[in-house]
C-alpha cells in the first residue's frame, strides 16, 4: 500500500467516525421526552377555560404532610422531565454547533459551544471530551486533561477520553501517566492504530528521558583531561621557573632537561636582558601541537554520513546529532527526499518536523536550490499521519514555514505558483501568491 492508499484509509476512517457520531446523535433526538418514566398517566393540555379540569389537577399536585391533614404544594413530575429533556436538546444542539465551528478551525469558538452544552447538561460525558479535543488543537494541554478527566469520572472507560487525555499529558511530560492511559485505552480496543502510534511515542520519549543522563557522564570527563594538558603546556610557555619539577612527577625522560637547563635560568635571573631568550625556544620541545586535540575534535564532527534505512536508524543518528545543527543538516540531506515515506512510515514526530523546518530556513535557504527545498517540503508532507503533526504544530512553526515559503514565492526562483498551491494547502499557511 502506498502512501496515497494509506492516507485515502486514514479519510475514510475519520469519515466512517464522523458518520457514526452524527448517527448517534440522530438516534438521540428521535428518543421521546418521556421514555424513562412508564406511561402511568396521560397528559392533554388544559385550557383556562376548563376549570373543572383545572380543579382536578390542584387535588392531584397537593399531598397530605401531617396527621392534622394540611397539606403542600409539590412539582408535577411530568414539568420537570419535560425541562430536563429539552435542556438535553439544547446542550445537543450547542454541541452541533460546536462541531462546525470545529471541522471549519475556529476552535475558540467551538469551545464556547461545548462550554454551553455542558452547562445544560453536565451528565454527558460526549461534551467535555469534544472540547478537550478543541484544546489539544489550541496545544492547551492542561485544559484539555481537565475536560478528559471529567468525561472519565462520567464514563470511565470512554476510549477517546483516555487517548486525548494521554496526547495532553505526553506534551506535559507526564509520560509514566501517559502510557497508563493508553495501554488502559489498548485494553479496551486493542486494534485502535492511534493508540497504538501514541503509545509508541510515549514509550519512546520514556526511553528518551531516561538516555541523555548516561552519555555526558562519559564526554564530560574527556573534555576535562584534554583541557587540563592544553593548560599544562600553557604553563610551561609561559612561566618555565614554575614547572620545573613538575615535568619530574609526570615522566622521567623529560626531568634530565631541566637539570641541564638550571645553570641557564639563574644567569637569565641575574641579566634581564636575557630572559625572552629561554622563552623563545621553549615552544618547540614542549611539543604543545603534537597532542593536536582540538583539531582532532573539529575533525570529528564531520564523518562520512551514511542514510538511514530504518526508523530505529534514523532515530539513533538523530539523537545523535539532534544538539549540532550543522551535523544536522549535512545528516538528513544524505537522505533522498523520496525515501522520506520509506524511512519514517507512521513514526514522524512534531518534534523531528521542527527541527527540519528550522533547517530549511536556517541551512537550505542559504545553501541548497530551491528545487530541493520544494522536493522535501512535497515528501514530507506524503509520509504517514503528516495531517495529525501539522494539527499540533506550534505557532512558531508556522511563522518559519511561511518564511520558507515566501522565499520560494520569489520571482527570481522560478517556482510556478502551480507547484506551491497544493504545498501551502497542505502545510496549513497563509502566503499570498502572484
């Protein structure tokens, strides 16, 4: 299947999921007002005029409280379901509104819908998950696991409000409460391809947090030997008289040219004039450019880089290089932008593509066509669940990809506003073309 066919099953799911909320919300207005109370009576509606009814109906809504016989007003049973049920109507209908303003973008004020329909109706747990999901697209993460916590305490197996809520605490970093919430969710339908997707980067970042605290125990140390021989060679260029004895603690062979050198420094004591003499010659035997570690790490940096076959690949080197950005850049333009789908399938995360945006502007704009720009912004945004990443991204983001693409709006570039359409629709950017 290719990424074409996956992403037309990816529509015709959300379209099977739409269809079948707008079934269930259909099927629940055609319930009667009345269904949850047997049919101990009939109703008719009483005019003014019939007073003999009216009389009637006083006898029936009054009840003896005490022995003496007096007796109290009370609530018809039936005006108070009749309320109840048309408050439920109107929560749907608000949440109906709610959805169109959704499916249109314009969050804020579907969130204002939902806020009404769970005001007319707090019960239903359908509302405070609908306006989680609004939050989660506005990336207000604690908002959106309050709303899911609270459709939770109303069902607390709704599969929805555990997948949403453990999105929410993965951007919070709450990724041990996360990965509960999902593998509670997989419990629940072990078959649902999104859970399982969010899980898989949950675990991930899980692995990740815990990795990046082990390897700078190791270069740490590294740097700080190489810096204090840099600082000993310093020593010895600067102030010979003081490093005399120390040479003798470090290797013998270098303690016999000191010895021979004593009568020398107590005549540069004596005749200032002679003192730069000693300092001169000093560099060469010290040998400071024969340890040469600062090159050797500038030489480091820069191997043969080698494109991924795999995501695990990827992943590794990413990680790798992910604090460097120039190795960065030279890393993923080894990759083909045709082997993006291969490589990445459904593992692209709103992490990778920030990063990736940031190299287009900061690297590619500089340094590589235009027509190579344009090929990577069209691969990227075929791989697998490129939709979900451009829902979530951050308003910054955006702010650099439409620098990206003001830049290849130029005339001077000669990319045909026929080519850019389609990617400025599917990166979700406002640009204005010629």
């Amino acid at each position: 299947m290719n990424s074409s066919d996956q992403y037309q099953a990816l529509v015709k799911e959300l379209l099977s999921w739409q269809a079948e909320i707008a079934e269930k919300d259909r099927t629940a207005k055609k319930v009667p007002c009345y269904e949850e109370y047997p049919p101990i009576r009939e109703f008719k509606e009483i005019t003014l005029s019939d007073k003999p009814a009216l009389q009637k109906l006083q006898k029936i809504a009054t009840k003896p409280t005490n022995k003496s016989g007096t007796k109290e007003k009370v609530d018809l049973p039936l005006k108070e379901t009749k309320d109840k049920e048309k408050r439920k109507l109107e929560a749907i209908g608000e949440k109906d509104r709610g959805n169109e303003h959704f499916k249109k973008g314009e969050y804020e004020q579907a969130i204002q819908y939902y806020s009404r329909s769970i005001e007319l109706d707090p019960l239903n747990a359908v509302f405070p998950i609908n306006r989680a999901m609004a939050y989660l697209k506005l990336q207000r993460y604690p908002e959106a696991e309050k709303d899911c916590t609270l459709g939770l305490g109303i069902d607390p197996n709704n599969l929805k409000a555990l997948w949403r809520r453990g999105i929410a605490r993965r951007h919070m970093a709450k990724l041990s409460e996360a990965k509960q919430d999902l593998e509670k969710a997989l419990k629940i339908e072990a078959s649902n391809q999104a859970v399982k997707n969010e899980l898989r980067l949950t675990t991930e970042a899980l692995k990740s947090q815990k990795k990046p605290n082990d390897p700078p125990k190791t270069k740490a140390p590294r740097r700080r030997l190489e810096i204090e021989e840099i600082d000993a060679d310093d020593d010895d260029m600067i102030t010979p008289l003081n490093t005399k004895y120390t040479p003798r603690k470090e290797a013998s062979p270098t303690t016999e040219a000191p010895h021979e050198q004593k009568p020398e420094i107590k005549s540069a004591i004596q005749a200032p004039a002679l003192k730069p003499e000693p300092i001169k010659p000093t560099p060469p035997p010290t040998v400071v450019h024969a340890v040469d570690t600062p090159p050797r790490e500038a030489e480091k940096p820069m191997p043969q880089f080698v494109p991924p076959k795999t995501t695990l690949e990827f992943e590794r080197q990413w990680k790798t290089y992910r604090n460097d950005s120039d190795k960065l850049y030279h890393y993923f333009k080894c990759i083909a932008p045709a082997n993006y789908s291969a490589i990445f399938k459904s593992s692209l995360e709103s992490s990778y593509m920030t990063k990736i945006i940031e190299l287009l502007k900061t690297y590619y704009i500089k340094s590589e066509p235009p027509s190579l720009i344009v090929e990577v912004l069209k691969n990227l945004s075929q791989v697998k669940r490129f939709d979900m990443i451009m829902m979530f991204m951050s308003s910054a983001d955006k702010k650099t990809l439409e620098e990206v693409f003001r830049f290849l709006a130029e005339p001077a570039h000669a990319i045909t506003p026929e080519d850019l359409r389609p990617l400025i629709k599917a990166y979700k950017v406002n640009v204005p073309l010629e």
